[in-house]
C-alpha cells in the first residue's frame, strides 16, 4: 500500500462519499420518507370485484377488510361452493392491488430499489 493511503471506500474515512454525517442524514431522510409512505399506505384502499360485480370487496392499506358487499341474486343456498369462490377471487384481487399500489408509493422513496448498503 502506498505511503498516506488508507483502506476502505475513495474518499477516505471508509464510508462512500467520505463523508458519514452525510450519510446518516441520508438514513435519517430516507427514514423520515418512509415513514411518510407508510402512512400514505394505511390510508390508501383497493376494490376489486368478482362474478361481474356479484360480490365486491374493499380493503385498506393494512391490508383489512372494510366492506364486502354481495349480491343477493347470487346467493344460491344449492351453489354455496361458487359463492365462496367469488369472494376468495375478489379478495385476493383486492389483496394484489393494494399490494401493487403499496409497492408504487415505496418506490417512490426507495427510487424502485432497495435500501442502501443492505439497511
């Protein structure tokens, strides 16, 4: 190793940049953003719908079931089998969009990747 020439990143000190106060606020703002989009997300809600419109289904960003609305005329006490498959296929629906959503608005914070150095 040359004379004067330390380990670690360019830049010395051994953080990327040089700089670990620059770094932490980084953290601390990434942290602060995320905490945003989280809120953001709890708020946020996704519909979906089954058997054209037979059985609908709302849920929240914490991933809670708020409404589930069915038809009547779909209710056949000789079918329940296809009526419990209506509602598996509108909540799980419900489920993949509001995860799509979530992932959107994280995205948004993270720039689509994960965070820094494995945090």
């Amino acid at each position: 190793m040359a004379r004067g020439q330390r380990g670690g990143f360019p830049g010395g000190g051994g953080f990327p940049g040089g700089n670990p106060n620059q770094l932490m606020q980084q953290v601390q703002r990434m942290q602060r953003e995320m905490e945003k989009a989280q809120e953001e997300i709890a708020e946020m809600t996704a519909e979906a719908t089954a058997g054209g419109n037979a059985v609908k289904v709302l849920i929240t960003g914490d991933k809670q079931i708020k409404e589930l609305t069915i038809d009547k005329n779909v209710v056949d006490p000789e079918d329940v089998e296809m009526l419990q498959d209506l509602i598996i296929v509108a909540v799980n629906e419900a489920y993949r969009a509001i995860e799509e959503k979530s992932e959107a608005r994280m995205g948004k914070v993270t720039g689509g990747k994960g965070l820094p150095f494995g945090l």
